[in-house]
C-alpha cells in the first residue's frame, strides 16, 4: 500500500455516525495537525487553517466526516434491537449485513435480520421488505442478556465493512467513502501544496452531522466566513446494470465530477467554468454530473450570509449509501491534481473576479 491507500484506509475504517463522529475526528485531526492550525466548533466540525498569503482570500475546502449510519432505538423483551436510520438508506441492502454497535463497555457486533423466508407465504415473499419490519440479532436470548453488554437506547450503530483493494489493482471497496474520500482529498492536496507558495488563505473544514440536514456545515461556514468555497463529496456513478446514460453518464476511472445542479444548489458559474477550464489546461479528465435527487454541504455553505461563491468537485462511487462502495484510484488523483492546481489560481484577483458575478 502507498500512502495515499493507507490514507483511504485509515478515513473509511474509522468510525463515525451522524452525531457520534468522535473515532473518525481524531483520526482527521492526526493528518491535519501537521498540516496548519486546528480549531473545532461546537458541533465538532475541524477547521484546519494552513495560512497563505498575507490578506489573501479565504478559501473553504469542506467534507463532511460523517457517514450513514443507525441508532438503537428499542430493544425487545426477547433481547432484539429496533433501529433507526442516520442518513439515507435504501431498505433493501440491509438485510444479512453485519454491523457493529458503540456502546460504553466496547463494540457489540450485530446481524440484521427479518422473519424467516422459510416462514413467509408466497404473496409475503413478493413484497419488499421495510426496515421497519427488521432487527439487529446479536444473539441474545432476553432483554436483560442486551443490558448485560451493554446496549443502550440511542447508542450509535455502524457498518461494519473492512477496506479491500480489489482484483484491478485500481478498484477500492469500502464502506464511508461518501464523504472520507472528500477529507482525504483535502489531506492529499495540502501535502502537495505545503511547500508551494500560495496566493490564499486556506481553511480546510472536516464536518459533522451532514447525513442528516447539514448541520455541520452551517456551524462552521460561519468560523470561517469564506470568500469562496470548494465543497469536496463522492458522486453516482451511473455504470451499473439498468442505469442508462440518459440517467447518469458518470463511469468510474472517467475522471472526477464537477457537480452542475444539485436539489439546493447551482455552482457559482465564473468557480464552475474556472475549474473547467483548469482540468482542461491541466489535461485532467473531468465528468459533469447533476443530482435531482440530493444535496451536499454546498447548500449551507453557498447560503452563508450575502452568499459564497461555491462548487462541488467529486469522486465517483458505486453502491454509495451501503455497506460497501467501490472508487477507481485514477479518478482519486486526478481529483487531487485538480484541486492543487485550482488552488494555486484561487489568489485575490481571481476571487475578486469570481465574486464580482
């Protein structure tokens, strides 16, 4: 593994759910601490400010550290767990998969199931099945056996799914890529940057809690007050079995996305066409990609008092929302190369320019 692997290895592995984002935040604040000054805001987001130039605009790089995740919201007489979702899950990838459930004496590993097929009727077996209707088994026998390992309502519940380098060699599956591929993007440019004169201020903004309403983002845009922002996510990729390109034309090792509409934002289009415009002087394949259905922090942060100029920049991923995702690493660097070599351009009359639209 090269450093960049273990760095997605590192991010995806930790743990951290929607409010519960502790594990996943003190491995961001190990990369970053060599990086620049740590703050953190009282959600818990961390802003890592790596000083440029004197009076230089403020550039906002945001990822949200969060991923999908569960909560224990009852547990039965017969010692079964009922739960609610953390972000948005798609019932029908829960059923058979592990998980593993934070509590104050250590982790419980859980199974999630149903009623037993071999119980169902014909006609129940059409159906599909709603969480509402499944259970984490972590084979107890009776409530008091839960209570024993201690299992309490409203402890955090995680995927629990390891990091694989597949066949491909270039292929990596993990769970949380949506959004650890966004931090440790971040992480991978500002090493690169480190040495490099730079033209801005840069505050590179790890946040909380944006599966479940972008709560994160809206705290610490108001820490940083940016002059413009570069909001860095997973994206769809479209190149799975009955999505047609009419739907998604976005392929993984195609390039990383720029993000041209999503349900709460439209980029600012001077920030939209510059990053265009980089890739193509860069020779830097890039994917143009809209969301109808989803936001990302970009829609807090662009909102930010008269406004700030933003663009969302992406990686693609299969089976986002799951258990386990799969990004190519071509698409990785290539996000990274256009990252540095859009910061480097992001100096006060260019911002000056971007904002004055």
């Amino acid at each position: 593994m090269d450093d960049t692997t273990r760095l997605l290895k590192a991010l995806t592995e930790a743990h951290g759910v929607p409010g519960n984002e502790a594990p996943v935040r003190s491995v961001v604040r190990e990369y970053l601490e060599e990086l620049g000054e740590i703050t953190q805001d009282q959600l818990g987001s961390v802003i890592c400010r790596a000083a440029g130039e004197r009076n230089g605009p403020r550039v906002m790089l945001a990822a949200h550290m969060d991923e999908i995740g569960f909560m224990v919201k009852l547990i039965t007489q017969d010692g079964f767990i009922k739960f609610l979702p953390l972000g948005g899950w798609f019932d029908q990838v829960l059923l058979g998969q592990r998980v593993l459930i934070k509590t104050r004496q250590g982790d419980v590993v859980g199974v999630i199931g149903v009623k037993p097929p071999h119980m169902l009727s014909p006609e129940e077996r059409k159906k599909v099945v709603e969480r509402k209707d499944m259970y984490i088994d972590i084979g107890a026998t009776c409530l008091e056996e839960v209570q024993a390992a201690g299992v309490r309502v409203g402890d955090p519940i995680i995927p629990r799914a390891d990091f694989v380098v597949m066949a491909n060699g270039k292929s990596l599956l993990s769970k949380a890529f949506d959004d650890r591929v966004g931090i440790a993007l971040m992480i991978s440019a500002l090493k690169e940057l480190k040495e490099q004169p730079r033209g801005n201020d840069l505050y590179l903004v790890s946040t909380v809690m944006e599966e479940v309403g972008l709560r994160g983002a809206t705290t610490s845009v108001e820490a940083v007050n940016p002059d413009v922002a570069i909001i860095l996510e997973s994206d769809i990729s479209g190149d799975v079995p009955g999505v047609s390109k009419e739907e998604s034309a976005v392929r993984l090792g195609k390039g990383p996305t720029v993000v041209m509409y999503d349900a709460r934002m439209i980029p600012n289009l001077k920030l939209r066409d510059l990053v265009m415009d980089t890739a193509a002087e860069l020779g830097i394949p890039v994917q143009a990609s809209t969301l109808e259905g989803g936001a990302t922090d970009g829609a807090a942060v662009h909102l930010h008092r008269t406004g700030v100029p933003t663009v969302v920049i992406a990686v693609p991923a299969r089976h986002i929302h799951s258990h386990s995702s799969i990004i190519h690493r071509d698409d990785y660097d290539h996000a990274v190369q256009l990252l540095v070599g859009l910061l480097k351009r992001l100096d006060a009359a260019c911002v000056e320019d971007i904002r004055s639209y």
